[in-house]
C-alpha cells in the first residue's frame, strides 16, 4: 500500500507501556465487544473452539445483562499525540481513511458519522466492555465506541494464520470500524436485544451474520479508499483474501487438528468470509451487505 503521507486520524489513543489494567478485571461484560479477538485465544488455549469462544469474550449470551463499566476518561489531550512508530502510523493512517470513506456513505444517506476512536495497548487494558486482553486479539467496544488493537496481534497473523501484509493489516482495522458502522446503525442493538431469547447454537448463527457483514463494510471502505486515494499495489487485494480465509472458522479449526464443527462457527467459513469481503469491495454498497436478509450465505 502506498499510504505513506496520507493523513493520520487524531482518535488514536496509545496506551502501550503503561502497565495494563489498574484495577477492576474479570472478563468482558455489560456493553458487549465483538472483533476478530477469538482466533488467538484458539491458537493460544487450543481447544480449537470446541468452548464458544464468543462466549468467552463476552460476546454471546449466558453473562446477563448489566450496565456498560464506567470508564474514566483521560484529560482531553492526553495520550493522543500522534505516534510514532511506523506500525502504529499505519494504523492510524487507515483508520484516517476508514474515517473519510464512512463520513461520505452515510452523509449520502443524510446522516452523521460518528467517528470511532482506536486504543493502541499491551497485554491488557480498562475498557466500557470490561477488561481487554491482547490473547482476544482486535475487538471492538460499543460501550466507548472504540477498537482495541494490541499491535503484537500482526505478528500472530503473519507466523502462526500465513495472513501477512500491509493491506491484510489494513482490512483488520477496516474489519472492527465495520463493528462500530453497526452499532451506529443500530445493528448491534438488534442482536444483542435477541441473544438471552435463542439457543446457543442460534446465537452463533447470529454472531456469523454480524461478523460476515463487518467483513462486508470492510469491503465497502477498501472499495471506496481506492478510488479515492488509488493506493493499492499488486498483491495487496490477494493479501486481503487471503487473510479472510485464513482465519474463516473451519481453516482455523481444520489447521489446529481437530474436528470440522459447523454448529460451533461464530464468524463464517473461509468461503463466507472472502465472499462478503469481495461482495462490499465489488459493488462498495453498504445495501449489499444484510447479511441478516441472505438466505445463502
């Protein structure tokens, strides 16, 4: 990707080397986070998603309902200097672009886009949804409207998913802003408001659709992103694809050993994840992408 000297979004917030929590704990509840976080705690706990991992972060049922955890905020100003680090440059220079690209699609819908912000931490972190933990990977938070990245989460998906690449990176971040495009539209709400009402094996159907149309809304910004700024180089689409199927639920289950388990899947076959992928980044509609409405997916 030719992103150098793009603009950098100022929502990033940094927080690494600050030690990680400070107080409280305990798993993620209240607003609830959604993301890509549970291949790493597969990769890492190696029971290859036989225990619903979305479970496990917080994201399905069986935790009650509760109140967001209240977040102090840091000063304004306060660790938002741009960084500096080129990784982290990337981030925020995507994050600039997932901005422009998402402010347009919905000013064309006459509505406003709320700007999501994006924290950068190390091993763990305070968040509305409770407590952040890099082994969960990026996930996003609609109780703070935020996306946490432990940035060593590229190096999992580079050594240990064979999904490196700058635009594989880019399609991440693009992945969780498409998470906060739901909770603004409302989507989140919807699913979440169904969970405590369905069956476990309903609710990772549920979590499937939420998470193949985030993949979608990534789509959307990256069709968008390049035809506004042409910045893709050869190979940088491939490495898009080629992320998404690499962490499709039945690669990752097949790849750790153990049994093919479709009723366990809670974001898509690698087949799905490319397909709604390429449907957003082919057509750049955000109406091509209700995946609630498919029959097929």
């Amino acid at each position: 990707m030719k992103w150098d000297g793009q603009r950098e979004s100022n929502q990033v917030e940094d927080r690494r080397g600050q030690g990680g929590t400070s107080g409280g704990g305990g798993r993620m509840g209240g607003r609830r986070g959604v993301g890509l976080g549970t291949i790493a705690i597969a990769l890492v706990a190696s029971w290859v998603f036989g225990v619903n991992p979305m479970t496990v972060i917080g994201v399905l049922g069986g935790m009650g309902g509760g109140e967001a955890e209240v977040v102090q905020q840091a000063p304004a100003g306060t660790n938002r200097a741009a960084p500096q680090d080129q990784n982290a440059r990337f981030i925020s220079t995507v994050l600039a672009s997932t901005e422009d690209v998402w402010d347009g699609v919905f000013r064309q819908a006459n509505a406003q886009y709320q700007k999501p912000g994006l924290v950068l931490y190390s091993n763990a972190t305070r968040t509305a949804c409770g407590t952040g933990q890099a082994a969960m990977g990026p996930f996003y938070c609609p109780g703070d409207s935020k996306v946490y990245l432990d940035l060593d989460f590229f190096d999992t998906m580079r050594r240990q998913l064979g999904a490196p690449g700058d635009f594989a990176q880019a399609y991440v971040v693009a992945h969780e802003v498409g998470h906060h495009v739901q909770h603004l539209m409302g989507i989140t709400d919807k699913i979440d408001a169904m969970r405590g009402r369905v069956s476990e094996a309903q609710n990772n159907a549920l979590s499937v659709r939420l998470e193949l149309q985030a993949d979608c809304f990534a789509g959307v910004w990256a069709h968008h992103a390049q035809q506004a700024k042409n910045w893709l180089e050869q190979g940088d689409l491939e490495e898009a694809m080629n992320a998404a199927s690499q962490i499709g639920d039945d690669t990752l289950q097949r790849n750790a050993g153990g049994r093919v388990r479709p009723e366990s899947f809670t974001h898509g076959t690698s087949q799905q994840r490319m397909t709604w992928f390429k449907r957003g980044l082919q057509t750049g509609q955000l109406a091509q992408c209700d995946s609630f409405q498919a029959r097929s997916l």
